[in-house]
C-alpha cells in the first residue's frame, strides 16, 4: 500500500526536477509547483487503476471462466477490490493530512467543502477505474495488450494533468479537454480541494460515468459472448 502511494510521486518528483533544471528558460518556480504535485500525487494514488492489466491476466490465465459460470459480475467484483485499497489508501494519506494540519494549528473543517471534495473523489475513482475497465476488455481481441496499455497510461499522464499542470497548456487545448473524461479523473479534484470548480464540472463529470458505463457494459457483452463461442 505504502509502496503505491510512493509509486504515485515518481512522475511528479521527475516533472519538478525536470522544470527546476529549465527554470531560466521557462521562469518556472519551485515554490508553485510543490503544492500542485503534492496534491496531485495523493488524488493520484487513490484513484489511480490498473485493473485493465488484472483483466488481461484474468483472460490469461483462464480465471475469467469463474465469472462466466457464476452469478457474479467482474465490474462489481473488481471495482469493490480497488475501492477497498483506494479507502486505506485515502485514509493513511488523511492521517498525515491531519496530522500536519495540527502541527500548523490550522485544522478547519467545512462539512460542505468535506461533502465536494469526497464526491470529487469518488466519481473520480469511478470515471478511472471504469474507463480502465473499459480499456482492458480489449484484450479479448488484441494479443499484444501490453500496447493499449501503455496508450492509456500515457493518455492519463499528460491529459489527466499528472505530467504539467492545465496551466502550461494552450488556452484552446483547455477548453477541449474540459469536455473529455481526463481532467475528471485527477487533476479536477486537485481543482475542488483548491476551491477553484464549479458546479458545471460535476455535471460534466456524471455525464462521462454514465457514458463509460454504458460503453462498458455494452463492450462486455460482446466481449463476454466472443470469448464463451472462442472457448467453446
């Protein structure tokens, strides 16, 4: 679990080396960008999915067949796996939250900004793990998943605001992306925790789980179908 959440500052301690070294050019400081990555790291760590990789195995392996015999759905059997490890994981990050907001005598709680911030996180945690869900099925069909795979880590790193804050990109790539499912998986709860939403954003957020929903379930279908007449 501690592993996980150290795995989650790589990319971030790799971006404020990188953007420190370039500081003459780029005019970039520190003193901004720690607090952005900080945040970033912990959103990332506990919504973060790989379970298209768990999926490929499952198909693999041939452990698939138990939820093709079996009244039990993979999603739901899945999703309450990574939810399990997303709370822990949420709740040791809360503890050191805690801990240092003491220290600093500037623990404050709002039950309205609680109420935002924890709804941010779960239909953030949703629209990853399901669009990670939706991504793994296409093992049914490709061999050589380990390819997708790495798109979609790729695609979350750079659009999802893990890699550079929204701020480094182009004013029209922005307005572009607030329509796709990518902010909504990390750096959107980055923006509630900081105060700086709104409400739009939450319709847009429900908007896309209902999509990958649908997509999800209609693309399992098919699949679950393709592997039962390929097994036999």
């Amino acid at each position: 679990m501690l592993a996980g959440i150290a795995q989650s500052f790589i990319t971030p301690l790799i971006m404020i080396l990188a953007l420190k070294a370039a500081n003459p050019i780029s005019n970039v400081r520190l003193s901004e960008l720690l607090p952005y990555y900080l945040v970033i790291s912990f959103v990332y760590s506990i919504v973060r999915s790989d379970v298209d990789d768990v999926i490929s195995d499952y198909t693999d392996s041939g452990e698939i067949n138990n939820f093709l015999v079996k009244p039990l759905s993979l999603y739901k059997y899945l999703i309450t796996q990574e939810l399990s490890q997303g709370i822990i994981t949420g709740l040791i990050i809360l503890i050191f939250v805690i801990t240092y907001q003491l220290f600093n005598g500037s623990l404050v709680v709002n039950p309205l900004y609680l109420v935002l911030v924890l709804t941010s996180l779960a239909m953030a945690f949703v629209i990853y793990f399901s669009f990670s869900y939706l991504i793994g099925l296409f093992c049914f069909w490709v061999e050589q998943f380990w390819s997708i795979h790495n798109l979609k880590f790729v695609m979350i790193q750079f659009l999802g605001g893990i890699v550079l804050p929204y701020s480094f990109f182009p004013d029209q790539l922005r307005i572009y992306l607030a329509f796709t499912p990518f902010p909504y998986m990390i750096s959107w709860v980055r923006d509630v925790i900081g105060g700086q939403f709104s409400l739009f954003q939450f319709s847009i957020a429900f908007c896309w789980i209902l999509i990958i929903l649908c997509l999800t379930f209609f693309l399992e279908k098919i699949a679950i179908n393709k592997y039962s007449a390929t097994a036999g």
